[in-house]
C-alpha cells in the first residue's frame, strides 16, 4: 500500500493480482521525485549514479510510412 507511508522509503508492490503496470509505475517514479527532491538529488543519483554519457534511443511511433530522418522528426518534437 503507498498511502501513510514514509515517501522516504520507496517500495511499492501490488496487493493483488492483475494490478496495472503503468499505474504502478508512475507511482514508484512519483516516490523517487519526492525523495530525490528531499534529498537534493536527481533520480538517476538514487539508483545507484551516472553509468554512461551517452545512450541509444528507440522510437515507438509505430508509423512504418515514416523515413528515419522523419521519425527523429516526430520524436525531437515530443520532447
């Protein structure tokens, strides 16, 4: 359960069987903001540091039609 307890601690697991993912998961990233923000520190920090500088990027717009230049496009323009 998340709620009452200490946001510090951030463990969240499902109660019962078929609960969302994605729900879930927001959740468990929401704990980590809080407790980066309390901290001073940025997620990446919590779990564990900086690994790499650099990595590689998957698009998922599953628009086939798309050229790659096009999709990069697509993608910059989300962000």
């Amino acid at each position: 359960m998340l709620f009452g307890n200490n946001y510090l601690e951030v463990d969240i697991e499902p109660e019962t069987l078929g609960a969302h993912m994605a729900a879930i998961s927001a959740m468990d990233i929401a704990c980590f903001d809080i407790k980066g923000k309390a901290l001073s520190t940025p997620i990446w920090n919590l779990l564990g540091g900086k690994f790499r500088d650099r990595i590689p990027v998957y698009s998922s717009l599953v628009q086939h039609h798309l050229t790659p230049e096009r999709d990069v496009e697509k993608v910059l323009a989300r962000m």
